[in-house]
C-alpha cells in the first residue's frame, strides 16, 4: 500500500459534525489545494452539520499510522482542538 501512497498526499481534515470534533486522515491525489474538494465532500455528506475546521498535511507519526491502518494519533486536548472521530 506505501506505494501507491507515493502518489498521494495524506491530508488531516479536522472538522465538526453536530459540534463535535473529529477527524479524517485521507489519501487525496495532489491537488492543488485540496480545500475546496473537502469543503464540497463535507457538504455532500453532513450539508450544515459540518463545518471545516483546519485541513493540514499529515506528520510523519499519521502517516504512519495510517499506512498501518491504525486510528490517526490523539491530540493533546486544548480547546476545540479534535482528539479524533
């Protein structure tokens, strides 16, 4: 699978869904930039019940993670900072 990782780029998408916070990790294609495509997913999946909150290339540690298929790494807790979905 981390080869076909090598022509994507992981991407975190922290949002809210019903004030919740949570969070993806995604393989996206490069895309210049991806926020519009999540913006627009958000929409289609959850319409005003999601809101964007901060969409950011995934560390080292997530990609790692993700690449095992584990949940991505919990946050420290500050604010509306997402732990995880």
């Amino acid at each position: 699978m981390a080869h076909v990782l090598d022509s994507c780029v992981l991407w975190v998408v922290e949002y809210r869904l019903d004030g919740r916070p949570r969070r993806w990790i995604r393989a996206l294609p490069v895309v210049s930039p991806p926020h519009a495509m999540m913006l627009e997913e958000l929409d289609e999946l959850y319409g005003t019940r999601a809101a964007l909150v901060d969409l950011r290339q995934a560390s080292d540690e997530e990609r790692v993670a993700f690449i095992r298929g584990e949940p991505p790494p919990v946050r420290a807790a500050s604010g509306d900072q997402p732990t995880c979905s």
